[in-house]
C-alpha cells in the first residue's frame, strides 16, 4: 500500500477508543470475510449457495462448491502474483463467479474494488489510477460491449495494471483448477475492498470497507429482512451495487445460509420467470423497476405466489407508487435507505402501514448517530440542530459508516466533520418513531433510476466539445426513471451542435450509457446572478424549472 500517495493516507479508520466500544458491544466480531465462508462452507456444505448462468449454461453451486471454487481461485491468483493488500478491479455482471472471484481475493488478503458493468473506459482508468490496482477481472462480449477490450485499453493506460483476467476464458478456467491452498487471515479491521460513491463533483470516490465493519451491517441486515437457510433472495440488480451486495443482498443471504440467484438483467420477463422457477421469496429493486413490476404484474401468467418481501430503495419511493406494490405483487412492501459510504435504515417487517408507506425506516443499529442539521449552511457542524420534525441535512456516524474516503484528504475535510459525521448530502425529516422520510437532495447530483449522475462530471465531457462554450446538466422528474438527464449549451460563435452529435460525443468519450444526458437543450446563454455571477446551484435550480416547463 502506499502510505506515501499525494492525495494523503489510504484508509481513515475510527479512533481506537471508539473501535473498542463498538468490539466491546458485539458490533465487530474479528471476523474475515474469507472466515466467513469457510464457516458457511462447514454448516450449509450442500445446500444451494448460488444460482445463476454461466457459459455453460444455468449453474448451481452449493456452499461446499463455492468454498472450493474461492480456494482454487485464490491459489492461482497467487500463482499470478496477486497478494494481500494488492488492489484488483472486479466488473463482472450478475454470474455466479462473481462470488467466487471477490471470496477468492478475500481469502488472499487482497482488496475487490466494485466497478459495474455500466462504466466505460474513463471511468475504469479513474479507479485503476486511484486505486494502483494491479489487476482487472472482467468478462468478454457483454450486452453488446467487449469489456475485456476495454479492460486491455485501461492496462496498456495504467502502469500499475499488469494483468486483465477474463472469467470464461480458457485462462481463467486454468486459474480456477489450481491445487487450493491456506492463506494467513487479514487484520478484520483492515480494509477489506474499495466501492464507489454516487459522485456529486467529478468522478467517483473510492469507499473503504473492513471486514469488520460491513460484516456488522451484513448480519444486521439479514436479521432485519427476516432472512433465513429457506430463503430465497433474488438479486434482480447489479450486484457490484452496495444495496443488492449487503442490504441485505449477496452478502445477507449467504450469512444466513440462504440461495442467492442471479438475475442476468432484472426487467418483468426474466424476474418472473426466475420468480416463479426459483420459488423466490426476496428481492431488491430501485423504484423504477418496481414500477415497472407492478405495471407487469397485472398480465403476467408467472406464480409469483412464493415472492414474500420486495425491498424499494437506492432512490426515494413515491408513496403512490409504495401503496401499489403490496396489492400487485401480493408481498409486503420493505423500504431501505442507504449508502456505500455506510449508514442503512430500513422500515421493519411489523412497522405499520403508514410508516412503511411514508418514510424510508430507521437505522439498523443502536450506535448510529444521526444529526439532521441547517440545510442552508454546508459547515453546520454536529451540535447544529433543526428542530425535531422539520427538514435538515442528514449527518452520521457509526459501526458501518466510515471516517474517511480513499486517498483523499482534501474531499474529506468537506465530507465529514472534525467529529468525525458524515455529511451524507441527503435532506431528511426524523419522525417520532425514529423513522427518515427523504426529501431531497443537498448535493447536486441526479438520481437517475437509482444510478448517480454527477452533473460536474457530465458538464466536463460536454465542454470537451469544440463547438461547446458552456454546458449545465440539471435533473428532471421523469415518471419512468425518477429523475432524467437535461443538458444545456452554450455553443461557441458559429457553431451548431445537433442533439445526437453531443450525445454520442459523450458516449464515445467511454463513459457508462446512463452519464449520457436524456436531452440536449441549445441555448444563447446562461442567465446570471443578480451580482452578475454565473452560480451552477442557481443556474441548474432555474434550468430545471425551464425543463419541467417545456
């Protein structure tokens, strides 16, 4: 690791008085996410861990299978110089290797960092450089993109990347027979992979994790979503995502010795069919998808009978959209609210309707910290409280939610408090009963159906234009997504840039097809400040009223 790098120290982990109180509380248990499966491994040894399609067709993998397979996996990983504290980017798609290729680097000490198939090269080569990752795992051909080329183009640009390994590649397949051997356990308190912030400026942070620390907020979620050995979760969503990850997700089934199945992509069609094969009885889904769902569900000829709890989140749920859920699909309704950066809340199974319909739950741990400050003053500090019931800036702290992002000491002194809060950037109202209802968005970021769109960072690549002066990029409601993409231009003197001619410049600068703005606006000019000052919060807030208006 490199303790030297320019952008200040890798990891800010907790004051060690504080470490010892949430060990003393049973909150970290010194466990290792290597640890974790051979336990498994020894207590569910042949019932279904895993199911999901490979290319030899659909896989089932009990728990004894993928204890071997990370074993065998991480021998040759070594075998390939890859070792503890090393760090490898992980894009793979919903398949049962990507279960055994992270355990197979936990077991190795080395750190996954969670890309998603979406990103394209220049994001891939942002958290290669960010990370020295010495390694890619990917996949070839994949909806119409050959990641593994993408994968080479980001080596042949990043010194530190000296091997792309591409599962379902005779390669790989070698790598995955190798004689299994024992690895020294990592320090649980050390870090154990790197995710992704939404973005609100520029291109995303790197989130350090412990296993110590997401362990924690595995099993609590696995407890709070009831999941038990006969439980059957689908992970309908990316599972790089945090949410279908642990909340309660890959992760949270496995703890509880349930079957995870992968879905390949999560619209109605193949959902239901794996619903109804599967006899799911959990799933994840952002609000779009469950709008769509339920919008399918009233056709559909599949037995979705099995199907008990359908969790909402990774964007706020309408309350319209929350009370068709139940009804349609005939499962009860469970609201989350989180973040990768750590905190979790979620409405519980015998909360009553109206706060299952209404708010977005409580926090999973009695150590979260919750401040609801000024929304007006970006620096309120901790002590800075609104009054109870009325809307504020959410700030926390605690077991799971960490100290500080990855190598970068600048963003942290703004993210979080000298007390060590987090400034999540989410406007929140806390209700009697502790529950969060969302209102909004602090930080200028769009949730477009539940991936993050940095506007800086979409206004950047459109400046990168010849023909472009300016760009802003705002948020619009849009029924299906939640929110879409605007982007207005400013055109340099004499130019004329069409709509599609901006839209697939920002595509092919390699960026993931959910940064490509919805809709492109040309315009004169920007309007200005009462000072005579171009502000982006008051240019993008007076934008977006213009777009909701065409």
């Amino acid at each position: 690791m490199s303790a030297g790098h320019p952008d200040g120290p890798d990891h800010v982990g907790w004051p060690a008085e504080v470490a010892a109180r949430y060990r003393a509380a049973g909150h970290w248990r010194g466990q290792t996410f290597g640890s974790l499966l051979t336990s498994l491994a020894a207590a569910y040894g042949p019932r279904t861990a895993v199911v999901g399609e490979t290319e030899d067709g659909l896989a089932r993998w009990t728990y004894a299978d993928l204890d071997e397979r990370a074993h065998r996996l991480a021998a040759g990983l070594a075998g390939r110089g890859i070792g503890a504290g090393d760090r490898v980017l992980v894009q793979l798609p919903n398949r049962p290797e990507f279960v055994s290729v992270i355990f197979a680097l936990w077991r190795l000490g080395a750190w996954p960092v969670f890309t998603l198939p979406a990103h394209r090269r220049t994001e891939l080569r942002h958290f290669a450089e960010r990370a020295e990752a010495k390694a890619i795992v990917t996949v070839g051909e994949h909806e119409r993109h050959d990641h593994a080329a993408t994968a080479r183009e980001v080596a042949d640009d990043v010194a530190s990347v000296r091997e792309v390994l591409v599962v379902g590649s005779p390669e790989f397949a070698e790598l995955s027979r190798t004689e299994p051997r024992e690895f020294p356990d990592p320090d649980p308190e050390g870090v154990a992979f790197l995710q992704l912030s939404g973005g609100s400026t520029g291109l995303s942070k790197l989130i350090p994790r412990t296993h110590d620390d997401y362990l924690y907020s595995v099993r609590e979620s696995a407890r709070i979503c009831a999941l038990r050995p006969e439980s059957v979760y689908l992970a309908a969503l990316p599972v790089a995502h945090n949410y279908p990850l642990s909340s309660p997700g890959v992760l949270g089934a496995l703890h509880a010795g349930a079957t995870t199945v992968l879905a390949p992509r999560p619209d109605p069609d193949v959902a239901f069919r794996l619903i109804e094969s599967e006899r799911v009885t959990i799933s994840a889904v952002v609000p779009p998808l469950a709008a769509a769902w339920v919008q399918a569900a009233g056709r559909t000829e599949r037995d979705l009978s099995s199907l008990e709890v359908l969790l909402v989140g990774g964007a706020k749920c309408a309350r319209e959209l929350a009370e068709r859920i139940g009804p349609a699909l005939g499962c009860r309704l469970q609201q989350v609210f989180g973040m990768a950066e750590g905190l979790v809340c979620y409405t519980r199974l015998d909360d009553p309707d109206d706060l299952v319909l209404g708010t977005q739950g409580r926090p999973i741990s009695l150590d979260d910290e919750i401040r609801i400050v000024d929304p007006d003053d970006p620096n309120a500090a901790s002590t800075d409280e609104v009054a109870p019931g009325e809307t504020g800036a959410l700030l926390t702290r605690g077991p799971y939610t960490i100290r500080g992002y990855y190598r970068a000491a600048a963003h942290n002194a703004t993210a979080f408090t000298p007390d060590g809060f987090y400034r999540t950037g989410d406007l929140v109202r806390r209700h009697p009963s502790g529950h969060l209802e969302v209102v909004g968005r602090a930080k200028e970021q769009i949730n477009r159906a539940g991936e993050k769109v940095s506007a800086e960072e979409v206004e950047n690549h459109l400046m990168a234009h010849p023909d472009v002066l300016d760009a802003a990029v705002v948020g619009v409601p849009d029924e299906y997504l939640g929110e879409r993409t605007c982007a207005y231009v400013v055109p340099t003197d004499g130019a004329e840039p069409s709509e599609a001619q901006l839209r697939r410049f920002v595509r092919e600068r390699g960026v993931a097809a959910f940064k490509v703005p919805d809709l492109v606006v040309v315009v004169d000019s920007f309007p200005v400040t009462g000072v005579g000052k171009t502000s982006k919060r008051e240019l993008r807030a007076a934008l977006a009223a213009h777009a909701r208006n065409r």
